[in-house]
C-alpha cells in the first residue's frame, strides 16, 4: 500500500498544453513569433506563466509544436479535398485553392501560411523549426503528389513531368503567391497561379 501523502494543490490541468498551442497558433499566426511573447501567449490560454515551462523548455519547442499543430489542421483539409473518391483528382486540387482563396478574400489577404511564415522568420536560425518545416512540407507534398498521380492515371493530368515534382512546384509556387498576396492585398496572385498551374502546367 503506497504510503505517501496524497498530493496537495490543484491538479494539472491535461488541457493546458492544447490551449497554450492554439493560443500561440493564433499569435504567431497574426503578428509573427519574433512579435509573440511568452508573457502573452500564456495570458491568450488564461494559465499562469510557469505552466509554459511545465510543458515546453524553449521558446523554440513551443514554436516547434505550433507548427505541428498548424500542420496537423492543414493535412486534415487537404485530405477533406484531395481524398475525396467521389470527385474527379483534377477536380479536387482546383476545389482546394477555389476553397483558400475565397478564405483569403474573407480574412482581406493577411496572415497567409504559418508555415510559409516561419520559414521566412525563424529558419535560418532554428535548426529545430527548419527541420520541423522540412518534415512538415513534405507530408502536404506527399497529398498533393498522390492526388496528381492519380490524375495523371486518368490522363487528366499530362504525365511529362513526375507527379512528385508538379506537386513540390505547385506548393512552393502557392506558398510564393500567398507573400505577394500579403504584399499586394490582393488576390490577383493567387489568380495567377491557378491560372498558369491550371491553365498550362497541370495540361
């Protein structure tokens, strides 16, 4: 029989690492993890600062779960829309962008990709987040080559190119897009890629 006292106090709360996450997504999503502090981040999840460092060591780790969390929420939307069997694949990656670009339009062009983001913030200096970014855009890469390879099967997509290589094209000329949309308020970026990726690429 275990002796011990039982523990005083309030009992950790299994939730806070989910809230202090989605509250750093939500920061660092609008004003930048340079911009976002530790001191706001815990009061944007309503916990006392010291449960920050009972969950996460560094800044850079906290940094580090947001990206995997955002990540997380953008593959469950790309398989919402690339894994659809009842939609023709050709069908279902023009759908996607239709879909982001109308929720650009709504949010008037700001924020972007978090991930896109980070790699033009943090990567350089945080092997850590570069290799999280890395792992991360390669996993969205990987739903975009197979629904392209699938397309490809059907003979809506051309086969000159691998799939693997129009899908790492296509999501590094989206991400491009989505910095100049920021920059222009605008969506006439975004127009353009869909409609050379669309309109020749994808032919």
């Amino acid at each position: 029989m275990d002796s011990r006292p039982a523990r005083r106090g309030p009992k950790p709360k299994p939730d806070t690492r989910a809230n202090l996450v989605q509250a750093g997504l939500r920061m660092i999503h609008a004003e930048g993890y340079a911009a976002t502090g530790i001191q706001g981040i815990v009061e944007g999840a309503d916990v006392p600062k010291g449960s920050f460092y009972n969950h996460f060591p560094s800044k850079e780790a906290f940094g580090a779960a947001v990206i995997d969390a955002y990540s997380a929420r953008g593959q469950d939307k790309l398989r919402a829309f690339l894994c659809d069997p009842d939609v023709a694949p050709r069908a279902r990656l023009e759908a996607y962008f239709d879909d982001r670009i109308e929720a650009f339009r709504a949010s008037g062009f700001v924020r972007g990709c978090l991930m896109g983001n980070f790699s033009a913030e943090a990567a350089d200096h945080s092997p850590l987040i570069r290799e999280r970014l890395a792992e991360h855009f390669g996993a969205w890469s990987r739903l975009f080559e197979a629904c392209i390879a699938e397309a490809q099967g059907q003979g809506t997509i051309g086969g000159q190119f691998p799939a693997a290589l129009l899908a790492r094209f296509v999501m590094n000329s989206w991400e491009g897009a989505l910095l100049r949309m920021r920059v222009e308020k605008s969506d006439g970026p975004l127009i353009e890629f869909k409609q050379l990726v669309f309109g020749r690429l994808l032919d």
